[in-house]
C-alpha cells in the first residue's frame, strides 16, 4: 500500500470518528442514520484508491470508536462500512448492484434492530414503536399484524437506504469521477 493510501485511509477514519465523537455529544441525529452517509465516502475512496484503502478505513474507525468508548456507534458504523464494501466489491465484479444491496440493507437492518431490541435489552426495537403508536391512535393490533408491519418498515428502510446509496454514488460519479 502506498504512502498516499495510508493517508487518505487515516484522514477519513480520523474525520468519521470526530464526527462521530461530536455527534454523541450533542445530537445522535447522524449516529442513528449513519448507514445513508457513511457508505458513499467509502465507495468513492474504494473506487477510486481501491478496497483495500477502504478496508483500511472501516478497521481503523472502529478500533479508534472502540478507543474512545463509543460501542453504540460502533454498532451503527460497522453494518454502514460492510455495505460500503459490499458495493465496491459489487461495482468492480459488475453484478445486479441494486438487488444485493437492497437484500444486504435489511439483512443489517434487521440484525441492527435485533441487537438492540434483545441484546441490549433498549427498548428501540420495531415491535415495541408498532405497538405503542397502536396504543395511540386507541387501535387493537394482533402480533401477527405487528410483524407484518416491522417487516415492512425494515423493507421500507432498506429500500431508502439503497436508493439513497446508490442515487449518491451515480451523482458523485458523474461529476467528479469522470475517469472512473
């Protein structure tokens, strides 16, 4: 690996992680909704510098998240750098891009939610807010409809997801990676 690479691969692990550390002070807006950002910078690096550059990134992000403590985030950072990888591996082999990662998306949706929801024992899973936004409006619910629903979320959010991914990856493509 170069020189170059190595850096590229240090200031943008080093960018997300105090990003990330400002983001936990104030906010959790952007830790919670990581998975739409955080893929594109590492498609365009791995795409441009390739993946092992990319790799690099997704590595030192969370060993320095673990570092300063930050396990939450890690939880939200990691499935976001693995669907980056994912596409870059995807880009270069030239499959049905769309598709695996749409499928790739809920399946770390899915997990995402499972890990808080009964490993952490936070009340942030899918089930619990299909249910309390029925006890809201005064609706009965059965718990088949709820997993009809909370599949349907994940499915939602997995589409947005990979449309958001993808729609960044095209613009970014076609105005600043002309020679790619």
């Amino acid at each position: 690996m170069k020189l170059k690479q190595l850096t590229i691969a240090a200031l943008i692990s080093a960018l997300l992680v105090v990003i990330i550390l400002i983001d936990t002070r104030f906010s959790y807006f952007l830790s919670y909704n990581i998975g739409f950002i955080l893929p594109l910078p590492l498609i365009i690096i791995g795409v441009k510098e390739g993946i092992k550059v990319s790799s690099l990134i997704t590595i030192s992000t969370t060993i320095l998240l673990i570092v300063f403590g930050q396990f939450l985030a890690i939880i939200n950072v990691l499935p976001a750098c693995l669907i980056g990888l994912l596409a870059i591996n995807i880009i270069h082999e030239k499959t049905k891009l769309f598709w695996t990662m749409f499928f790739s998306n809920s399946i770390f949706v899915m997990i995402q939610y499972y890990f808080f929801a009964y490993i952490l024992k936070i009340e942030m899973d899918i089930f619990t807010e299909i249910t309390e936004m029925a006890k809201y409006f005064n609706v009965t619910i059965q718990y088949a409809t709820i997993w009809i629903l909370a599949i349907i979320v994940i499915l939602l959010q997995s589409l947005l997801q990979t449309v958001v991914i993808l729609k960044g990856y095209q613009i970014i493509k076609i105005r600043f990676l002309k020679e790619v």
